[in-house]
C-alpha cells in the first residue's frame, strides 16, 4: 500500500489539529489510505513541499497554497477543516483597554510570526484604521523559545518585554492567560475585529490537482476521514489528549488542547461554501495574492463536496 505523507502549518493549532487527529487516530487508515504524519512547522515550506510532491496533503491556512501554486493553479482546496479565521490577539493583563477596541492598539508592539499570520494582523489593522505605514502599531517578529514549537512565543514575548501583545492561534493565548501575563483582545472567529474578519480565512485541506486526477479516490477517502474525525473530536475532544500526548510529552499543550478542542468543535465542519470562497478571494486580493478574484471552481475540488457533509 503506498504511503502518503500529511503536514499542517502549525501542529499546535486547535484549527489544523482536525488533520493530525485523523492521521493519529487511525481515520485515514479506516479509509484504506496510509498516512504518515510530517512533525515539522508546514508554515515554513509546507506548500512548497506539496507542490514539489514531498508531502500529499496540508492543513494550513486556505490561501497558503498561492505560495507556491500562483491563483491556486496546481492545487485545490479538499475540505474547510474548520470554519473563518481563528486568529487571536492576547495583550498584556495590566493593559487597560477595551476587548475589541482595534484602535486602542495604537503606539503598541504586537508579536507575530512573519510567516502567514502577518499577512492576516496587518490587513486587519489597516481594515481598523490604522496607518501601518507610519506604524501606528508596530508588528514585531515572534521570538524564539526553546520548544521546537511556537505556542509559548506569545508568554515569551510579554515576559520579556518584547510585545505588548501577540498574535496567533489559540494555543498561544492559551498558554498566555494560562501563565497569567495576558488577557484575551480580539477573537476573530467569534466576531471581533472590523466587519467580516472572520471570512479572511479559514483551516483547509490543501492537495494537488495532480492527486486528484491520478487518486481520486485517495482524495476522497481524504475527505470523509476528515469529516469523521471532525464528528468524533465534537463528540469526545478528550480524543485530543490521546494525540497530543504523543505530540507533547510531559507538555502544558496535552492539558490545554482538549479544552481548546471542546471550545472550537461547533466550528469544526468540512463545508466550503461561495460566500466563504468569496471572502477568501477579497482577502487574497487586498494583500497581493492574486490580482484578480478566482472561481469557485477554481479554489475548491467542487468533485467532493457531496462528502462534506457524509
């Protein structure tokens, strides 16, 4: 049986965790499809490394794929493996500032990795108002930690007066309230931030159109473990702690995943909708990805969509 190779962007983020899940809890197998799961940062060269057929299947960002697929020409999108854009904001807990005032981030350094979430923080500031170019905020490189990980860079970055806040997933602010140096200031995926933030992006399943064509049935046996695994995280997220266990040996991130899991599961479902992919296409636009909006068609491996809601 050939053995297909998975990555996702960020392996400690509760959105891409629905494709390691189903990777580790054996519903790729239950396909009949052979997966293996990459431990590496896919935000660093994951798309790079699907176009050029070191890996098979990502869980990333849904407008990674420009990367290294120009419009999305080589690639579609499988499956959402969790719906809108579920990037946080967490600022420092003596802050006294409103949750979801944007403006009142002015003068401040917000941390965040220079990989795909800078796009994202830096859209959204300027969709607030905000002069980026004369730095109303000044946006500065996460810094690195001793975890091979990046969950930890946000506590790091306000321990060490680095940021007065930080962007990412929610792993990180997690760990951040967690330790007790930040407080939770923008949750996009539940409506903060300018209108329609929440359809910048959203978690997707990304293989090429070569796959596809030669496997179809691979992509499809691809989808329903995604749909399956998604089904059985909202049934039961203690499933995570199963996971992460192995992910995160002896780590804070084992106890925090499951919670974070509970908490997103209502978001978790496979279904790509138009106004979705128009979103998308407004958000790749504003920040140079494409230069003109791409078809429904075009973005999303229409073929499958009857799996999405098996």
């Amino acid at each position: 049986m050939p053995i297909y190779r998975l990555m996702v962007a960020d392996v400690d983020s509760p959105s891409y965790f629905v494709a390691t899940a189903a990777v580790k809890l054996g519903f790729f197998k239950q396909q009949g499809v052979n997966v293996e799961f990459v431990p590496e940062y896919g935000a660093k060269h994951g798309p790079e490394q699907l176009r050029d057929g070191v890996i098979h299947f990502f869980g990333g960002p849904a407008f990674a794929a420009t990367r290294a697929f120009p419009a999305w020409n080589g690639a579609k999108l499988l499956c959402a493996l969790s719906q809108n854009s579920y990037w946080f904001m967490g600022v420092r807990k003596d802050l006294d500032i409103p949750r979801g005032d944007i403006k009142a981030l002015k003068g401040l350094r917000i941390s965040s990795s220079f990989a795909f979430p800078r796009t994202a923080l830096r859209h959204m500031l300027v969709e607030a108002g905000l002069d980026m170019d004369h730095e109303d905020v000044r946006i500065v490189e996460s810094l690195p930690t001793a975890s091979e990980w990046h969950s930890r860079d946000g506590v790091s970055a306000i321990q060490q007066n680095h940021a007065d806040g930080f962007w990412g997933n929610g792993m990180r602010l997690a760990l951040a309230e967690k330790a007790g140096v930040a407080k939770l200031h923008l949750d996009l995926r539940r409506g903060d931030g300018p209108p329609d933030a929440h359809r910048y992006n959203f978690a997707a399943l990304t293989v090429t159109d070569a796959l596809i064509e030669k496997e179809p049935e691979v992509a499809a046996a691809a989808v329903r473990a995604i749909v399956a695994t998604q089904k059985a995280l909202q049934v039961d997220p203690s499933l995570a702690k199963k996971v992460c266990d192995e992910l995160f040996p002896g780590e804070e991130e084992a106890e925090v995943m499951p919670i974070l899991i509970s908490r997103d599961a209502p978001f978790y479902d496979a279904t790509i909708s138009p106004d979705v992919v128009d979103g998308l296409n407004k958000f790749a636009m504003a920040n140079g990805l494409i230069d003109k909006p791409v078809a429904f068609e075009d973005i999303i491996a229409e073929r499958f969509s009857h799996l999405w809601k098996s």
